[in-house]
C-alpha cells in the first residue's frame, strides 16, 4: 500500500490528472457560466446585444469571456486539486529533517583528508 501511495503522490500523475480534467471537465462547465456572466457584464455596459462588447468597433467578448474562463479555471485548480494534493503529499511524505547536506559530508571529507597529508 505504501508503493501505491508513493506512486500516487510522488510521481507526475497529478499533474497529467490535472490537465485532462481542465481539457475535459471543467472547460465546457467554465465556457458556459462565462457567457452568462459576459452577457451581464454586457448588459451592466450597455452593449445592445448581450454577450458583445464593444470598443472602437472591435467585439472584445471573446477576449473578455477568456480571461473570465481562465482565472475560474485556475481557482478551481488550485482549491480542489493543488491544495488537497500539496497537503497530502506533505503529510505522507514530510521533508526531511533539516541537517548536514552532502556539500556539508563532502567538506568534512576534504578537511579530513587534508588534515592527514
């Protein structure tokens, strides 16, 4: 059981489950709340249609409706993949106690043997 959980949470599986669920399952969700919420923020603007904005006679919806996308998507992500995923990993695999790294074995080495010549 403790290989399955190494492999769960040390390996690049969270990161590829990450990217098919923003592709698959929560882009068309996104998509849709964005254009409702577009087509308020057209309507708060004035725009005469809902969901098109206009500025210098250039339609910024898409770009607009992007950006919305993008930062939903992203918070998603974050609260209920990255969070649980990052608290997990540091209760299954603490990092290890703060002591001597290799630079630090490695000196003592070279003093040591410097010591003896």
């Amino acid at each position: 059981m403790s290989g399955f959980k190494k492999f769960i949470l040390q390996g690049n599986l969270v990161d590829l489950a990450v990217a098919v669920i923003i592709g698959a399952a929560f882009g068309t969700v996104v998509k849709t709340f964005t254009d409702v919420l577009l087509a308020f923020i057209g309507k708060a603007a004035g725009a005469k249609e809902i969901g098109a904005m206009f500025i210098a006679e250039v339609d910024v919806a898409p770009f607009i409706n992007a950006v919305i996308a993008f930062l939903i998507l992203a918070a998603v992500v974050y609260f209920l993949v990255v969070a649980p995923y990052t608290k997990a990993k540091e209760r299954f695999f603490p990092d290890p106690e703060p002591g001597e790294t290799e630079l630090d074995l490695l000196t003592q080495i070279r003093d040591s043997l410097a010591a003896r010549a």
